[in-house]
C-alpha cells in the first residue's frame, strides 16, 4: 500500500510538471515579436590618431580610440568603411560618441553612424590634429 501511493505521487507529480511545461511554452509565444537585437555598437573616449589605408581599393578611416571612464587603460584600432574625415571636426582634447556597426560589413570596417561630440569636457592643448 505504501508503495501505492508513493508510485502515485511520483505520477501525479510527473503530469504536473508536463502540463506546468506545456503552459510555459504556451505563455512566452504570446509575447511581443516586435524586439531586436541594437546593431549599433557605442564608443565614448577620445581619437588620440587617424590613418587613412587603402585595402581593397577602397579607403579605410582608422581611428586609434581611448576609451575614458572605464576599466580599460589600453587604446583600441577602430575600423571605419569609407573616408571619414569630413566628421573628423573637432579637437585633440574632444571627448566623442563614436556609434558604429557591431559587425563588420566588409571583412575589414564597420560602417559608421555617427561621431558626436561632448562638449564642455576638453583636456589641455586643443587644435586639429587629423589636417
């Protein structure tokens, strides 16, 4: 007998959490389909260099960017399709927004959205250094 309702346990137990299951599959296809992933990524520091190869034929914006107010110290290349000097206005001591593709849309730079720049937050020296 006691092995009855231990077996009978297990079972109601077993069917609870399958029909638990199904209804949780059933709650998450009514939620909203309308979220994507962002396919910008952001950038916040300063353009300490600016170089200008050519791969392919086609011109590349490198930009050497120092990240300001996080835990890296280092300086990191930042590929950018195309000739970008036109947004390139704004000062060494400048601290800039850079929003770029995640992904890079040819094998060698992303593609660029924008360059904002922070004003009120400039470091000593100042003039254009990319002219």
């Amino acid at each position: 007998m006691k092995y009855l309702v231990i077996g009978f346990l297990l079972l109601s137990l077993a069917i609870y959490s399958v029909a638990d299951a199904t209804l949780l599959v059933k709650n998450t296809e009514e939620l909203p389909r309308g979220y994507q992933d962002n396919i910008w990524e952001y950038h916040y520091g300063r353009v300490v260099d600016v170089a200008f190869p050519k791969q392919d034929g086609q011109t590349i914006t490198n930009l050497t960017f120092a990240p300001v107010g996080t835990y890296a110290t280092f300086t990191e290349q930042l590929p950018l399709c195309g000739d970008q000097e036109k947004l390139l206005d704004f000062n060494r001591g400048d601290i800039v927004i850079i929003a770029m593709s995640k992904r890079m849309t040819r094998r060698y730079c992303h593609e660029l959205l924008r360059i904002d720049v922070i004003t009120g937050e400039r470091s000593a020296g100042g003039g254009n250094p990319f002219k």
